[in-house]
C-alpha cells in the first residue's frame, strides 16, 4: 500500500483512512494513534496542534452524546 505525499491536512487525512481500511483487511489491530502517527511521519509533521485535538476531542463528544 502506497500512502500519499504531500502535508496538507486532507493527504493526511486521507492517508489515516487508507491505513485504517488497509489494516481492517488484513484483519489485523491497529489504533487510531498509531494510524495519525504514521500518516503524520509520513506528512513530515510531529504532532497534531492544539486546533486539531479540539476538534477530534469534539467529534468524539458529538459521537457520544449521539449514541446515548
């Protein structure tokens, strides 16, 4: 599997999603930490910012809170 190049927030994304599909193929476990962590060193970036764990932090509340 080939990830894209490039370090916009939508290759990245984009590449998260393609490993997360590719592992659930395989049929094997992978977290979604480890799928941000290789897109993101893949991107050439270290880490999320702050705007960006808000935001993930809020989906996964909305999620929640429409689950319940």
């Amino acid at each position: 599997m080939t990830l894209r190049k490039g370090s916009t927030k939508s290759v990245i994304r984009s590449n998260i999603k393609a490993l997360l599909k590719e592992a659930k193929l395989a049929g094997k476990p992978i977290t979604t930490k480890k799928a941000v962590a290789l897109a993101m060193n893949k991107a050439g970036k270290s880490k999320l910012s702050k705007k960006d764990i808000r935001k993930r932090a809020a989906l996964s509340l909305q999620k929640k809170l429409k689950k319940a």
